[in-house]
C-alpha cells in the first residue's frame, strides 16, 4: 500500500497529541525527507514545515526554492519569503494564529533560529520533537521495505564481484575503498557514504577508516560500506582475509559469526531491543572475548544510516514488524586484527529476516 504525504503527517501528529504538542518545526533533515519527499538545503537561509496539531501545514521557504516544493500546494501552505523579509516572523505569526501553546523542533533545527523564535514567543513552551518525528519512521511501510530489499540484492552482487574478482594482498586499503566504490557506483547507488577498510592491526580499530598501509598475506581485511538508494541507506560489513587466515583468526571468525546467528534467532516482536545485543554477546562473552567486543550490536536503517531503533544495552523498546537495524556483531584484538559481520535486519510476524544474503562463510581472496 503506497503511504501519502498525510499519512506520515497523521503518524507525526499521533506523538504530538500524546505530548500535547501544539506546533512541530521540522527542519531539512531525514524528518522533513520523511514527511514530503523533499531533500531542502539546511544554510542560513531559514527553511522548514510546519505541522499544526490540526489544520492545513505549512512549508516555509526563500523564495529562490519554492519552485522546489510548489508541487506541494494541494497539501500545504507555501510561505515563501524574499531576502529583505524575517522568515521567522513568519513562523511566528503562523503560530500565533494557531494559538501554540507548546512548539516541538526536531533535532537538526538550528538553535540560532531557535533562541531567536524562543525570544518571539517568550510564553510559549518548546521541546524536543525527536522522539515524535523517530517514532513516526520507526516502523518501515511496504515501499520502504521493498527499496531496502532492492538495495540489499545490490550489496550482494557487490560483495559476490568483489570477493571473486577483488584484489586484496599487496594494495593498500585506500585502493580497496576504490574497487568497492567502483563496483557501488556499478550496481547505481549514490555515492558511498562510507567505506571503512582496516586491515591487519588496523582492523582492531572498530572505526578505522582507511590508509595507505600495504595489505600482507594473512592479514584479515574488515570492510564496511554504506551507500543509498532513493534516498535509503544500505550498510554491510565483511570480514575477508588476504591469503591463508592463522588458525587463530579462525576461531575468533567462528565466535563473531555464532555470535551473528544467536542475535538473528532471538529477534522477534515483543522482545527488547537490549535482549537482541545480549544474544549477541552472551556467545562472545562464552568465548571469552567479552572485552574485545567494543560497540553496541546495532542501529536502525533508513533515511539516515543510523537512527531508531538502537540494539543496545539498556534499550527497553519492544520490537515490531517492520523495524529494521543492523545486526553487527565483532571482536577486536588490539595490536593484531579484527573481525565484523554485519547484516541489515527486518523484523517480521514470524521473527527476523535479512536484507543481505551475501555469504558470512570466511572467505579467502588473492
């Protein structure tokens, strides 16, 4: 089922009636993304839309980008004010008119805009609209999940060419970043958002990005990249080993990949987001690699490459279908290497299912 426009602004107003939540500002962001469809530049030139509790919306925009959003007028009021103008009386007379008593902004909102609308609207109450607006993305509809499983089909034909035809012994992780980009730019994504390579002792930097170090034989290779499709993130993690791997990487290969498998089977709605991570990490734990495991099992998948749901300690939310996170377990031994497998994950009525098939056996590469 395709999902309007007034859809999402209707799942936005849900958490703002919860919060008797008058106003929500929303500034260029994945939110605004979310709600119509629009990526509008975030500068000094102030622009935004404006959610009332009821009511026709409003977008807020300078009049050089309204030619951007003007197809939007059959749903919401176009504000567009010229260079000599104050665009935020313009909020603030909207506002007003709509007798706000509580303002909600969402977390990209600049907070020179907002101490100078705080300083127009002294009796008025403003919060923090990030809980309503991430509640509101939390739960993936029909065409979002299928974006995301055409992604994922992509990312597998990326790692299946990369580990057939994909050099690893003697280049350096900075050409390894360029052979994935190639093969990304290949399958039609946007450019990557990221392409992490740490080989050898680099690897046991969870966030190693890449350098010129030479890749040695032996040497395991952890390679995480991100890249989006329409406007939606897909992000894996491999773990592939320049020539013969040492015994012992092996063993820490097959915890991190058991430890992959745990988290997978317990994921199921009604289950916290924390038992996802413990899963996960009892195995590590077991294995005795407990410290070496240096990060959360998780995040949420979207318009933003990190957001809602986190698989985390201390995370009470229960799941439900159609979130979707990562599933990332690793081990990082300082000095010598480090191993990570992740998949993007989608919870079902039945449990949970990835968007990824690529193999998670260990595999060796020239």
């Amino acid at each position: 089922m395709k999902v309007s426009i007034l859809d999402r602004i209707s799942s936005l107003r849900e958490g703002m009636a919860e919060r008797d939540v008058d106003l929500a500002i929303i500034a260029p962001s994945a939110d605004m993304y979310h709600l119509i469809g629009r990526k509008l530049p975030l500068t000094e030139r102030f622009n935004a839309v404006l959610i009332p509790s009821a009511g026709r919306p409003c977008i807020v925009v300078p009049r050089l980008q309204s030619p951007l959003v003007q197809d939007l007028a059959e749903t919401f009021d176009i504000a567009a004010w010229d260079e000599t103008e104050y665009p935020l009386a313009l909020v603030a007379n909207y506002s007003e008119a709509i007798g706000a008593h509580t303002i909600a902004v969402n977390g990209h909102f600049w907070s020179s805009f907002l101490l100078r609308l705080q300083a127009l609207h002294p009796n008025v109450r403003f919060i923090d609209a990030s809980p309503m607006t991430a509640a509101a993305r939390l739960h993936k509809g029909e065409e979002e999940i299928a974006l995301l499983e055409e992604a994922g089909r992509r990312f597998d034909a990326i790692w299946a060419e990369f580990f057939a035809h994909g050099r690893l012994v003697g280049v350096t992780e900075r050409d390894v970043v360029r052979q994935i980009g190639e093969l990304v730019s290949a399958q039609g994504f946007d450019p990557m958002a990221w392409c992490d390579v740490g080989s050898g002792p680099n690897g046991a930097s969870p966030l190693h990005h890449h350098s010129d170090r030479v890749i040695q034989p032996g040497d395991p290779v952890v390679i995480d990249f991100a890249a989006t499709l329409d406007g939606y993130y897909m992000d894996t993690c491999r773990t592939p080993v320049a020539g013969a791997p040492d015994p012992s990487f092996v063993a820490i290969y097959d915890v991190v990949n058991a430890a992959y498998e745990a988290a997978s089977r317990a994921i199921r709605p009604g289950v916290e987001a924390q038992a996802i991570d413990r899963a996960a990490r009892d195995v590590i734990e077991a294995a005795g690699h407990g410290a070496r495991f240096l990060h959360r099992l998780g995040h949420g998948l979207g318009i933003d490459a990190h957001e809602e749901p986190y698989i985390v300690k201390g995370n009470t939310l229960k799941l439900a279908p159609g979130m979707v996170f990562s599933n990332e377990p690793g081990i990082y031994v300082e000095g010598r290497w480090g191993v990570r497998i992740e998949n993007i994950m989608l919870v079902t009525d039945e449990g949970g299912r990835s968007f990824n098939d690529a193999t998670r056996a260990l595999t060796v590469m020239r």
